[in-house]
C-alpha cells in the first residue's frame, strides 16, 4: 500500500512539473483579442424567431450569427480560404423566395436544414447547419468535369431543390438540379441554348437568368418547362451592370430602378434608390429603400401589392462621414414590448467595410469589420502631459550659464504649484480633449497609439492598452499602387518633439485617375493637417523616407513618378535627397532598377545607375518576396566571440535587401531562388536556391541574419531556412558603412530546420537600442504565435557538441524545432488567417510591442530576454520595506551603542 501511495505521489509531482500555464489575473492583462468575421455578403435578420438573431455570410469566408442587440457574435464558422471557401449561396429557411420554408429530400429521408450554404467551385461543398449552435450538420459535394468553367458557376434554391448552373458564354447553359440535403441528382443536366449571354452582362434573380442587350432584357425561367425566352425592353440603355434582389423572384436593379421579368411578379417600377431590400410588415410584403443625402441616411418603403408609402417605417437620421456609402442589405420587424406598433431593425453594409444597424432612427449598433483586412500598422507614442512638456521644453533649452538655469527651474515649478491650486479650488484650465480620453505618456513607454490601415481605405486609432477604438477615418477611391503593392502608412513625425504635434502620411493610388494621393494627419486625435488630402498630378512608382529636418522634425518622403522624375512633401526637406539612392522592382519581370539623387541648383534630377535581371533567361521567374531591413533597428553587438576568444564580425550592411523569385520547373516541379542584393550598387552579394519546393512564403531579414519559410514538396513538410553573413576576423570599417567601398564578398553561414506547422507570417522582436536578444515570432496556419528564440535557429549550431560549441553557447543542430505550449505569446486567443506580425519597440529595453493581423487582431507585448529592467508583478513591496525599516534602524542604533562604547573605553 505505501508503495503504491508512493506511486502515485510521484507521477502527480511528474505531471505537475510538466504543466505550464498563464496565472488566472494575467489573462488579458497586457493583451487583448478583436473578433471579426469581414465584409457583409449575404444576411438574414429574424427578430421573431424564438431567439432573434442576425445570420450573415461575409467575403472573408465565414458564416455566424450576431446578437441583435448589440452586434456581437454569438457564434462564428472560419471556412476554408478562397476559392474553396467563396461563400456563393446563402440560404435560410422560411427565407426562400417562393416561401418554401424546409428542403425535402428524397423519400424516406428526414434530411432538412436550419441554413445552407453553397461554396467554392471544384469541389463545390453544400453544407447544412443548425444555426442555433453553428454546428455542421451534413455537407455533400460536387467536382466538375472542368474546373475553369466552375468558377463562373451560379446556384439558386427553389422548392426544396439545389440549382447548379454553369454558363458557357455566347453558348449556352447547363442547369443541374439536386435534392438540396441529400445531394442526389432529381435528373439529368439540361441543356439551355443561350448564344447572348456574356459575363458583363447577365445576373441571376431567383430562377430567372437574365442579360442585358442594348435597350432590352433577355431572360430565361431556369425552372420553367416551357424554355420560353423573355424579352423586356428598356427605356433606354443602362450605364451599369445588372444587380439582383434577394427576396423577388425575375427582378433586377437597372440603374437604379426595379424591373420584373417575371410576369407574376410586379414591382413599383417609379422608385429610384440606392439600395433595396424586402420583407414584411403588418402581415404584407414591403419594399424598403435607403439613399444618403448630404451626411443624412433616409430610409423610406413601400407596399407591393398597391405601391403605397408604409410611412411608419420612414427613418430619417444623420450618419457619421467614417462609415463610407451604406447599401440596405436586410431587415425585420416584430411587435414592440408595449404593444403599440412594431419596430423594424435595418441592417446596412458600407463602402468601407462596415457593418451598420438602425432602429428606431438611430444607429443601435457597428462593427468595424474593415479590420478583418490590416495592410499596415504603426505604433506612435502619446503626447506628454502639460507638466511633464513643460519641463521637456526647459530641458531642451540652452542655459547660458547656471544661475539662468536656477531662475528657469525655480520659475518652472512655481507655475506648475499655481495650476495644481487652480485645478484643487476649480479655477484651472480644463483638460483637453486627448487628457480627458487618458491619453498621456506612461513612464516606461508601454501605452501607445496603434494607428491602423486597412484595405478598404479605412484608418483605426486605436489605444493599444485597451483596445478602445478613439478615432476612425475613411479614404473613398483610395486604393493600392500596381505592382501588388498597398497603401502605405508612414510617420513623419512621433510625438517626441513636444509641443510640436504627431503627424502620420497615407500614401495611395486614386481609383478613378491612378495618380498619387497623400493624406496627412495627427494620429492621436485623427484630425487632417498641413492641407489633409493631397491629390498628386502623376503616378508614384516608388517612396523612400529622408532624416528629420531642422526646421520642424518632418522627415521627408522622396518620391519617384512613372517617368522617373523624383518629388520630396514636404518641399522645405527637398536639400536632404541629395545623394539618396532608390530601388525599384517588377514584380512579373524580376527586373530591378537602381536610381541616384541629385539636387542641385534648386532642383531634384535622377539617374538610373544600375540595372538586374531575376528573371532568367526567359523571364520565368517571378518575386514572391522581397525583404529589407527596419529602418529603426539598432544594432549593439558588432561581433561574436568565438570559443577561442576571437571576434567573428558581422557583416552588417544597411542597404541589403533579400528578393526570392519562384519559377515553375520541368524537372523539379518548382524552383525557390534566393537573392541578396546591395540595392546601392547593385551588386548581388549572395544567392542560394531550392529545388522542388514552393510557396507559402515568409521572410525577416535583420541585422546580419536572414530567415525564411517554403514548404519542401519532396518531402511534404513545412522547412525553415536561416543565414548568418559575417565579414571576417577583421573589420573593414568600424565607423561608418560605404556599399560604394565595400569589403569582400562575406562568409555565409546557412542552415535549415523542419516546422511541424504551415507558416503564414515571420517578424523579428526590436527594442529601443537592441541589446536584448533578438527573437523570431512565427505565426502559424492553425492561428498561434510562437515566439523562437534565435539560438534555435542559429545556423551555426554544431552537429556534434563540441568544446568550442559548448564555449559559444551553440545548442547541437537537431532539424526538428520544438514548439512548446510555452511559446504561444496568444495562449488561447486564436488568430483566424493570421496574415501578418508588426512589432515596435517601447521605452523599457526588454519590452517588445506586438500586433498580429489576420480575420481577428490580437495586441500584446513580449520581453524575449524578460523584464530585466522592470520589477515583477508579485514584487513583495511590504517585506522590502520593512526590511529597509530594520536595517535603517539597526544601523542607527548600533552606531549609537558603538558611540557610548567608544566613550566609555575613553574615561577608562
């Protein structure tokens, strides 16, 4: 028996050693996770359903349900990415357009569904779902015969039958029909002969698919046995695409108007409006309709058995400028609580992304799913407070000498003692706005703004602390530049310079005439400054950031123009592009071009220097990746002591950059080419390829080290390669870097390593002067961040340990890298498609401030090398102090003793 108690004694110590976990108060302390689920698509508000609620299908791929009340999510499904996940069809029951409430199945089956959905293409997955839980309770697929056709494929549902239909344009059309839960075919495809249908010009409505040509609709009942073709005329000829209406059957938006190509269906056909949607009201079908006119969203509806106004549902009220270009999506109604009338939720989608619900003629409710989409992310410091500016502005002032000093200081602090008694007895000034939302600077750095751009031209301020959204703008026909690349968010100055304001730049590309735009604006309170929106008369091709000017602490942006002609914002900064060099690169060609600067004479000129071809020699290859270093780096160490006490020193080049290039190979499938390139001179200073290995990839280049992910398809595994350049046992220039004079080609040091992970993002950890150790953040497919330390993935780890290893600290090379619980910085809080990793640093040197993006976003901080110049949490401050307490008095009293016993010694 005692052993046996022993036993087990030591196995619960065993397990207890093994278990590693967050403190219970330390969840969510320093981090904090936003939800999202993208960009509206379909939607189905039920209020009168016993547990009311908003079903929504988004472009992002996911299917939830949100809380009426408050927007929330009451549960959500992340499907797979595009295109196996497009979510092409949305369907609720008692939803349908004809009202066919439940799907039959065939006989002898008790297959129905809460809600439907249809994605992808090849395959095509139907899947049924109980939206009470959002549990998946069956799903069936199709694969098509040709999978480039599917992608233009169209399905409807109608009397408890799945409709797939495939286009083949100017031919005709093939309808297939299923049993909607079981998946079994009701019969053989049909064949619809149709020589005028074409991409731009046809849309689905209900069964009816229907074209535009000229002047007239052409249209076709895809359910009908007759096949009769359907001839509409026009007014006049349309300037936009057709759009359909979800609830009418044969119905489409022309310009604004409803026309019905379905006799059995009649509309209201002198409404004109934005956006329209359709439901009930007092047991009859309506029409609502909304339009924004001048910052005022009024919402207005109709009968449809008679046309008349249903003026109890007419809302008028204002909508704020941030929220873009709202379209009606769907809406209820259900008897109030007080029995008098019914109140009707409208819910709208908006040009920038958002997701919007009116009641009772004010916004009840948004989401900001605009930030389901992150394309950049700064953090920038708060501003200082009135007494701490005060004193910041004394301390840059130039002394003349010491008495000066001593009446500034003195007068100093009797003017912030006279604002402390103004503000105890009331008569103070009263805090500003930026004070009164607590946005002050903290001692250590660690409170900030996190100013965030998304794709849809939508920017957040957001407090990284938590997570409080303090200002929001909207950029309409804003887009990204060619080449792939996106906007860009830069700070052209931080809040440092007291009492100088913050100022952020978005740079752009206009929509409408792809000229540059810019966009300038305070970060902490979101407020346009120095002229706001800047539209530029020529295409921006490429942008750089120059120092920071005398005058007022702007940096520059240097600007390069389709015709390679260079520009500076502002123009004051112009004299510091002297002697910049820029680099551009083609993404398709893998070409790149280098250009010097020049100002002289009052003016800017370029010269292309340089040219290189990635590409092959017959232009294959394609860049996939290019990666520079942070330009706020610093580097601490310049070397690495050796076992024998040597200096090994790094080879820390400034302006290297790291492009890979992918092209598809006869032999080895694919082919991974790595490049590192001096983009001053030109020079390619290390190359490496991969064989039989492809895409998805990601890379961080710092200091002298370069790591990158790929997946190896030889082996079917995710790899991880890393390299170290180092110039020697002797350094070339200690002071100062020269790429026009510099030293000989490095030593590389590479290595790989397998993950047992898809890698979706790479950043590496940096702190305000890079003494603490650097650390690699891996974000992973399955949504975690793992947090690596670098001598893991050190290249020169020893294949054997060695007595040399052992003195650098070099762990011996096992390929597999370990990803303990331990390492997750976002323990629970999963980020869905986490596509990206921004890190800043903070005022401690051991802290590190982080931000992942993807479906969700996650903030929190990291402290690789741990708070060394911080104190714990659990610091005990009662037992430091008591102990100070008992020395303080124990020294006192033996000084004393000693004294009396020193006197006594004397009078013997």
């Amino acid at each position: 028996m005692q052993q046996k108690w022993l036993l087990t004694g030591l196995s619960v110590a065993l397990l207890l050693g093994t278990c590693s976990a967050l403190y219970e108060d330390q969840i969510k302390k320093f981090d904090w996770r936003g939800v999202n689920v993208g960009a509206l698509k379909h939607s189905r508000v039920d209020l009168n359903h016993f547990q009311p609620r908003i079903l929504v299908s988004t472009h992002e791929g996911v299917v939830a349900s949100l809380c009426v009340k408050t927007g929330e999510l009451v549960w959500r499904q992340v499907l797979e990415q595009k295109p196996r996940g497009d979510i092409k069809l949305l369907q609720v029951s008692g939803f349908s357009d004809d009202s066919s409430d439940t799907a039959a199945a065939p006989v002898g089956s008790n297959l129905v569904f809460d809600m439907l959905t249809v994605q992808g293409h090849a395959p095509a997955l139907v899947r049924g779902w109980n939206t009470n839980i959002g549990a998946l309770e069956w799903e069936w697929s199709i694969m098509p015969l040709n999978t480039e056709r599917a992608q233009e494929a169209l399905w409807f549902y109608s009397k408890s039958v799945l409709y797939h239909v495939l286009p083949a344009w100017r031919s005709h059309l093939e309808v297939t029909a299923y049993f909607a839960s079981s998946g079994h075919s009701t019969g053989s495809t049909s064949k619809v002969m149709a020589s005028w249908i074409t991409p731009e010009s046809c849309s689905l409505s209900g069964t009816f698919y229907v074209c535009l040509d000229g002047k007239q609709l052409i249209s076709l009942d895809l359910v009908s046995k007759s096949g009769q073709l359907i001839r509409t005329s026009l007014e006049s000829e349309p300037k936009g695409n057709l759009q359909s209406l979800s609830g009418f059957n044969g119905v489409v938006i022309v310009d604004g108007k409803l026309v019905s190509v379905n006799k059995d269906q009649s509309v209201c056909s002198g409404l004109q409006s934005s956006s329209y949607a359709v439901g009930s009201f007092n047991y009859r079908k309506i029409l609502a309709y909304a339009d924004l006119s001048s910052g005022i969203l009024k919402i207005n509806s109709v009968y449809l058995d008679n046309c008349a106004p249903a003026t109890e549902l007419e809302q008028s009220l204002p909508f704020p400028a941030h929220f873009g270009t709202p379209s009606l999506n769907n809406f209820d109604c259900k008897q109030k609580r007080s029995g008098e009338g019914k109140s009707c939720l409208f819910l709208f989608s908006t040009s920038s992304d958002s997701i919007v619900a009116v009641q009772n003629g004010r916004i009840r409710w948004s989401r900001e799913e605009a930030l389901a989409n992150v394309i950049d992310s700064q953090f920038v410091d708060l501003p200082l407070a009135d007494t701490e500016g005060t004193l910041e502005s004394e301390m840059k002032g130039k002394a003349g000498d010491i008495l000066s000093a001593f009446l500034r200081r003195i007068t100093t602090q009797a003017v912030q003692i006279r604002s402390l008694v103004l503000h105890v007895i009331g008569l103070g000034p009263p805090p500003t706005d930026t004070q009164r939302a607590g946005l002050v600077r903290d001692s250590f750095g660690l409170h900030k703004m996190l100013v965030i751009l998304t794709r849809a031209g939508k920017i957040f301020g957001i407090d990284n602390v938590s997570g409080k959204h303090h200002w929001q703008l909207y950029l309409p026909n804003v887009n990204g530049f060619a080449n792939d690349e996106q906007m860009r968010l830069i700070v052209q100055r931080s809040a440092k310079h007291f009492p100088l304001q913050p100022l952020c730049t978005i740079l752009g590309k206009d929509s409408v005439n792809g000229n540059g735009v810019l966009y300038r604006f305070n970060p902490i309170t979101g407020q346009p400054v120095e002229g706001g929106l800047i539209n530029l008369d020529y295409k921006i091709k490429q942008l750089s950031l120059l120092g920071e000017t005398e005058k007022d602490f702007v940096k520059g942006i240097l600007l390069l123009d389709a015709s390679n002609q260079v520009h500076v914002y502002p123009q004051h900064a112009t004299p510091l592009a002297d002697g910049m060099y820029l680099y551009t690169a083609d993404v398709k060609t893998a070409e790149l071009s280098g250009y010097f600067v020049k100002y002289a004479g009052g003016q800017l000129t370029s010269t292309h220097i340089w040219n290189a071809r990635l590409g092959g020699h017959n232009s294959e290859q394609q860049i996939i990746g290019v990666a520079a270093k942070n330009p706020i780096e610093h580097v601490h160490s310049q070397g690495r002591v050796l076992g024998d006490r040597s200096v090994l020193y790094k080879y820390i080049n400034p302006n290297l950059v790291a492009f890979v290039t992918q092209a598809p190979d006869a032999t080895h499938k694919s082919v991974l080419n790595l490049y590192l390139v001096d983009v001053v001179s030109g020079s390619v200073v290390f190359t490496m390829t991969h064989r039989k290995v492809r895409a998805p990839l990601s890379i961080v280049h710092s200091e002298n080290w370069l790591a990158y992910s790929y997946f190896n398809e030889k082996v079917r595994r995710t790899e991880i390669t890393t390299i170290e350049l180092y110039e020697g046992k002797t350094q070339a220039n200690s002071s100062v870097w020269s790429s026009l004079q510099a030293p000989p080609m490095p030593l590389v040091e590479r290595q790989s390593y397998i993950l047992p992970t898809i890698v979706e993002a790479l950043r590496e950890t940096i702190t305000e002067r890079g003494i603490t150790n650097k650390h690699v953040l891996i974000g992973t497919a399955s949504g975690s961040i793992v947090e690596m330390p670098w001598h893991l993935l050190d290249p020169r780890r020893p294949i054997a340990s060695t007595t040399q290893g052992r003195e650098e600290g070099a762990i011996p090379y096992i390929p597999e890298l370990p990803l303990p619980t331990e390492s997750h910085i976002n323990y629970n809080q999963t980020v869905s498609r986490l596509r990206n990793i921004y890190t800043a640093p903070s005022g401690l040197e051991s802290t590190c401030l982080v931000v992942a993006t993807g479906l969700d976003l996650f903030v929190t901080r990291v402290a690789p090398s741990k708070t060394f110049d911080l104190l714990k949490e659990d610091f005990d401050y009662i037992l430091i102090s008591i102990v100070l307490v008992a020395l303080t008095s124990g020294s006192l009293i033996v000084k004393h003793l000693a004294s009396r016993k020193l006197l006594k010694q004397a009078w013997k």
